[in-house]
C-alpha cells in the first residue's frame, strides 16, 4: 500500500511537473508571440511613418511642378500681353500715317500684323491652362470665385489669381 502510494505520488509528481513545464512552456510562447506582436506593430508603424512621408515628399514635389507650370503659364500671358499692346502701337502708327503713297508700306505692316495676331491667337489657350494649372495648386480657386462672383471678367480673375500668387503690383503690371 505504501509502495501504491508512493508510486501514485510519484506518478501525481510527475504530472504534476510535466502540467506546470506545460504552463511554463506555453507562458513563454505567449509572452514570443505577444513581443513578436509589438515588434510587427513597430515595424507597421515605421513602415507607415515611411510611406506618409513619402506620399507628403510626392505631393510636395507635384506642388512645386505645378507651381513651376504656373509660373511658365503666368509668363506665357505676360508675353501675350505684351505682344498685343506691341500690335496695338503699331496699329495706331498706321492710322496716322494712312496717305496714298504710302500704301504699300501699310499693306507690308497690316500683314506682318495679321502674322502676330495669328501666332497669338494660337495660344489661346493659354488662359484655360492656367486657370486649371492654378485650380490644382490652389483647390478650385477660379471655380469658387466663378461662384462667389460671377460677374467678373476673365480680366478681373485673372487679376485675383496674380494677387493670390503674391506678385507685385509691378509683376502684375
């Protein structure tokens, strides 16, 4: 009996050392998980950190390319601008300088104007490619302004978006 005894204490020791290596071993697979866990959230969230700051590096870099698009567009008006006031001067040099012999000299000058104002009118679009160049630099600028204030002139938005790009009045001019 004492033999059967032992032997069951034995027996429960045993057991009873083999459940608790168990509960040992399972405790430190939980505890491998759970570190694995916080290792893979870490490297989630850097991984995260990585692409937002690329995605802001991007959207930054397309910022600058559309504001340079602006500007080549903005330069391209101004350019405009300045070959019609170019066509203008030389328009009211002919009015005054209209007499009979001189015709042909004024033929050679009304179609070396037609040529300018034909070159100019190929660019006209060049008002439309700014107006959606500067709407995507600056959220639908000329759409909330066409809503706001519908009655201003191209002229008159155009004159915002210049105020709104911070140029002087210089630039503007």
């Amino acid at each position: 009996l004492i033999y059967s005894l032992v032997a069951g204490c034995l027996l429960y020791y045993v057991y009873y050392r083999i459940m608790a290596s168990r509960k040992h071993l399972l405790m430190q697979k939980k505890l491998e998980l759970y570190h694995q866990k916080q290792e893979f959230q870490k490297e989630t969230e850097l991984k995260d950190k990585k692409i937002n700051l690329l995605t802001e590096e991007n959207l930054q870099s397309e910022l600058r390319h559309k504001s340079e698009e602006l500007i080549r567009t903005t330069l391209n008006i101004v350019r405009k601008n300045e070959m019609l006031l170019e066509i203008k001067k030389e328009v009211v040099g002919i009015s005054h300088s209209i007499h009979e012999e001189n015709l042909v000299s004024l033929r050679r000058k009304a179609l070396r104007l037609i040529g300018q104002i034909d070159t100019n009118i190929e660019h006209d679009d060049d008002l439309q490619a700014f107006q959606s160049t500067f709407d995507s630099v600056h959220h639908n600028f000329f759409r909330q302004l066409e809503e706001k204030y519908p009655e201003l002139s191209n002229r008159e938005k155009l004159l915002c978006a210049y105020i709104k790009m911070n140029l002087m009045s210089k630039e503007i001019a």
